[in-house]
C-alpha cells in the first residue's frame, strides 16, 4: 500500500495515498464533523461543517473534497477559528430553519441539532430576516416532506439518484428560494417515487420522515371488539436493538417479542412464517415455469419499493415477477382467513399489524389484490422506528427485558426465513426448497454462499438434477436497472433473480433505526446486520421452508398443496403498468 506521512493537528501519521482530508483523518482516528458528505455519493463541500486548514491552502478547505496528495502535508481540524466558522455556518443554517425541535420527530437524533450543541451555538436567531415557509408534502402514503426544516444538504438527491435511479428529488430554482422537490413542483406521489423511503434514513434533520401511524394502532389496541396481531419481519430482530443504543448487528428477537408481548398484542407472531410460505409458492412457481416453459426469468416479488419501480420503469418484465404477494401480504392473508376460521374470527374484526423495515411496505399494504378475505389483509404497516417509538412511549425498559417466544402457531419459523431480510436471502431459501423438490433428495449442505455478501449484483450457476440454473441477485434500484437492461439487451440470462429495492436488502430499509452519517459512512451497516441474520439461520434446528411444521399444517389443513386454485386466491396478486416520465435512464 502506498502511503504519504502527515501532520494532523501537530501529530505525525503515515495514511494511505487517494484519500480526502476528511478520510485521511478519519483514518487516524480524528473525527471531522460533516451535513452534507455520504460517502461515494454525495461528495460536494456543501454544507461548509467539515472546514478544515492545511498548511498552504488559501482560506480554509472543505475536508469532504479536498484531496491529501502530498508527504509532509499539514492539516488542522481544531483550532478556534475552525470552530469560530463552523459555528457561524450553523447558524446560518439557523437562519432559514423553523427550529421547531420540541415537536419535530427528529429531536434528539436530529444530526443539525447535536452540532449545535457540540459547537455551543447559544442563539437561534443570529441572523434575522426574510425566512422561506413551505407547504408541507403529505401526497404520499410513506413519508412526509417537511421543507422547512431542510438544509439543503442534498444527500435524498443523492440517494434517490445515485443508489436508486430513481431521481425524483432535485434542487428547485435557485438562490434563496432554492428549496428540494419533485419536477414543477409537484407532490411527491404525483411523480413516480417507489416509496423505498431511502431518503428518510439519510435525512440529517426532520425534513424527511415516515409516516406515523402509531396513533392507529394504540386505538387498536384498545378496542375490546379488535383481535389485534403483530408480526415483525425478520430484519427487524437486527435492527432494533440500535434504537436503544445497542451495538448495530445486535440480534433482539427474545426482547422484541417480550416488548410486543407488554403493549398488548393478542397474538405476537412472526412475519418469517409469511416468508416460510413465500418459498414454498414462489419455489413451486419457479420449478412449474421451468418444467413447462413459463417466463423466465422468474423475477422475486417480496419487495414493494422494486416491483413499484418495475411498475414505471420496466412494464415489459411484469410477466417476469412471481404472482407470490410478499411475506408481509401472506401472513395478514393467513391469519384472516385459515386463523380467523380456525378461531371464529371476523376477518372484519382482526387487525394485523406489521413491523417492518421499508416504508413502502405502507404503500404495498393498500395495493389492489391483497385483501383475501375481503378486507385487507394488513391494516398498518409500522417501520422499526415507529415501533421504537411506541416502545419509548410505554416506558418499556427494553434493554433489560428478559428474552420471551413468538406465540403458537404462527411463530414457529425456520432459518431460511430468517435470511430474507438480507440481500441473497430469498434466493438462498428458494434454492433450499427448489432444489430438494427438483432432485427429490435432501441437500448435503443448505448453505448457497455464493449468493451470500453485499455486492449490488450477484451471479451464481448450480447444476440442480441435470438443469444448469443461472440465478442472479441484486439490490439497490441502480443495479436492478443495471441488471434489468443487461437482461433486456441480451447480454445476460437467467432463470431466476432476486430483487431488492434497498441497498443490502431490508437489513437496510428505509424504516430501519437512523443511524447518523459519520456512522454510515465509515461503517458497512448491511453486512454487520445481516451477519446477525446468517448467525439466526445457522443456530435453528428446522434451516428449509418446507420443513416448518406450520407450513406444514397449513398446508394440510387449508391450502393443499403449492400453486393450488386456494393458495392462488389467498396468497398471489398481480400488478400493474404505472405512468412514468422519460426514458430508461
Ligand atoms: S430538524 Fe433538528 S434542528 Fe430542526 S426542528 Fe427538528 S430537531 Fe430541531
Ligand atoms: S422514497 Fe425512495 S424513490 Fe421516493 S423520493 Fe425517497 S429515495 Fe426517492
Ligand atoms: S430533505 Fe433532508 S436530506 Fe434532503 S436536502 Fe433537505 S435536509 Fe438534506
């Protein structure tokens, strides 16, 4: 490795060569406070907080963008005209903000909030005059857009356009009026947002968040009429720890049922039994097209965000997608009608609430062709965090709850469920499944690594009972697209892919716990939670769908077997070309 030796702030360190001021020193383990920077894709000294001098330079540097590039370079992250200015640019923030922190949803996890506190700014009305007031954008049915509260920082441009290809979000005209919305203006629902919420997670301040539908389920739950059943996805057992302040890649299931338990849920069950019943339907979909030369590839459909994006930009492979609704959709449309029979339930009477990891899972929940029983299936989707939320409001001291078990029956699950909420983990339990059906034999080894790490696309081939199947994996919208194209161009084909709208997977959802930017850059959140998820799998004694004694029993008892005319009914959908403005970018 090459490396250059430099001063920070008087000490002496040797970094590697090709980095920024800011990584260098954050190499050297001196931190450098940033609004704007995400790392690779939203690298433009905007925000003014990571000001920097290095000997030399005129003026003082933005560390996010200002290269090391030579031996005996010195910088100086700290002294009090640095602080003098970076104070004085919060301010200036101050300025066009509405300061609303008492009732922002934001406050206390707000990253503009704690720099004013860590830089002693102890006025919030330095400079008076003219302030912008926007109109707040509740259009769509996952997130809220709240302008006055923006920065400008641009990293939910960044995100939506770079790791998504979505590219809704932009800078509207310019100077002092210069504020983020959609083209002309419009609202966010009327342009073709997925609802993946990835800008929500990436948002410094409150300007960006989920819609909060806590209020509905406390109603819920006090309504002696409602049967009122929860069900966490399993990302969430990875992820909610970090809300509490807990190590990321903490795996809290015991506590998060022990919590769901105290709230006051009638039954607290597991979303992984949906996903147990999504590998047996969508493995027994897969092995028909093949058998009798259905369309190929068959593309998976447990990710709302995606088959949104599938909807306005790739209408010519909606055939490809899986007809399976996703595990959040076949658990609400098991538990209102298979449970609700079993229980003499009113399907009208029972209320499911998900806890999930994307907030376009409270889109996907109001879609056409997923109310089974003629009512919805699902009646509130919460986000982890607005769980968190409702935890935090219980005065549930979760850190210390004692470990507690998901309910019987619809909590009895296996580990290739548990692996859904990582990228390659749906087509690794697919595989489990398709190929034990395919070849008629039990698997040596469950474990398909190949389709296991973080990388945006993956490709694997295995030979299954003579057949060479080529899979391919992919999350991120970009390299959905990327991939989709290769597809569309010829360049590439396969029998079976895998797509996630998120990054990673739903480990790193749009509704996952927050964690703020200097944490996100410089750590790889979506492999450390999902590490959590291969540990959960490897440690549970049932590691393949079709082996679930409930999958089993639901079989036997209601559905008959995979792909039959009931399980057509209650646990597939279908979807829909959607408008969209210009070309395939
Ligand atoms: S965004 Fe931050 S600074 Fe602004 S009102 Fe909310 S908590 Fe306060
Ligand atoms: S929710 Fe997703 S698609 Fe919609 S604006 Fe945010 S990042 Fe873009
Ligand atoms: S909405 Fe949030 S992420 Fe987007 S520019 Fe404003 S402050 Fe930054």
């Amino acid at each position: 490795m090459d490396t250059l030796n430099i001063k920070i702030n008087g000490r002496d360190y040797t970094v590697p060569t090709g980095l920024t001021v800011l990584e260098a020193c954050r190499y050297a383990g001196v931190e450098i406070p940033t609004l704007c920077y995400l790392k690779d894709i939203n690298e433009i000294g905007a925000c003014r907080l990571c000001l920097t001098e290095v000997k030399g330079a005129r003026g003082m540097v933005a560390a996010c963008v200002y290269p090391v590039d030579r031996d005996g370079m010195e910088i100086v992250t700290n002294s009090t005209k640095i602080q003098e200015a970076r104070k004085t640019n919060l301010k200036l923030l101050l300025s066009n903000h509405d300061k609303k922190c008492l009732s922002c949803v934001r406050s206390g996890r707000c990253e503009l909030q704690k720099l004013c506190n860590d830089y002693g700014v102890d006025t919030v009305d330095a400079y008076k005059g003219a302030m912008n007031q926007y109109e707040i954008d509740d259009s769509a049915p996952h997130m809220i857009r709240d302008n006055n509260k923006c920065i400008l920082c641009r990293r939910c441009v960044a995100v939506c356009e770079k790791n998504q290809s979505v590219a809704v979000l932009g800078a509207n005209e310019r100077g002092f009026n210069t504020h983020i919305g959609c083209a002309f203006d419009q609202d966010l629902w009327e342009v073709p947002c997925v609802a993946c919420g990835q800008c929500t997670a990436v948002c410094p301040t409150g300007a960006l968040y989920e819609r909060d539908e806590t209020d509905k389920v406390w109603a819920a739950l006090e309504d002696p009429t409602k049967h009122v059943v929860v069900n966490p996805a399993p990302s969430i057992r990875a992820t909610l720890g970090e809300c509490f302040g807990m190590p990321i890649g903490t795996n809290v299931k015991g506590k998060l049922v022990a919590a769901l338990h105290r709230l006051g849920f009638d039954g607290v069950y597991d979303t992984d039994v949906g996903a147990d019943l999504t590998i047996l339907e969508e493995a027994n979909e897969f092995i028909e097209r093949v058998q009798n030369g259905g369309k190929l590839p068959i593309i998976t459909s447990c990710s709302p965000g995606w088959i949104k994006f599938c909807e306005h930009n790739f209408p010519d492979f909606l055939d490809n997608l899986s007809t399976c609704k996703s595990p959040q959709q076949m658990f609400g449309a098991v538990v209102k009608t298979w449970y609700a029979e079993k229980n003499g339930l009113d399907p009208k009477d029972i209320v499911v609430v998900s806890i999930m990891p994307c907030t376009a899972k409270k889109f996907e929940r109001s879609r056409d062709g997923q109310s089974a029983a003629g009512v919805p299936d699902v009646d509130v989707a919460l986000t982890t965090r607005e769980l968190a939320r409702m935890i935090e409001r219980a005065g549930i001291d979760f850190v210390n709850l004692a470990d507690e078990e998901f309910d019987a029956p619809l909590g009895i699950t296996t580990g290739a469920a548990a692996i859904f909420g990582a990228t390659g983990g749906v087509m690794e339990a697919a595989l489990r499944t398709a190929v034990e059906t395919l070849t008629g034999k039990e698997l040596e080894s469950v474990d398909f690594k190949e389709v296991r790490g973080t990388q945006g696309i993956k490709e694997a081939t295995y030979n299954v009972a003579g057949l060479e199947v080529k899979a391919a994996v992919a999350s991120g919208l970009a390299n959905a697209r990327e991939l989709l194209n290769r597809i569309r161009r010829g360049e590439a084909n396969y029998h079976i892919v895998e797509i996630m709208a998120c990054p990673g997977g739903c480990v790193n959802g749009g509704g996952q716990p927050i964690q703020p930017a200097n944490v996100r850059n410089f750590t790889d959140l979506k492999a450390i939670r999902a590490k959590a998820l291969y540990e959960e799998d490897a440690n549970l004694p049932l590691r393949k769908s079709h082996d679930s004694p409930v999958i089993k029993v639901l079989y036997d008892e209601y559905f008959g077997k995979p792909g039959s005319h009931k399980a057509h009914e209650v646990l597939h959908t279908h979807y829909q070309p959607r408008e969209t403005y210009g070309k395939d970018r």
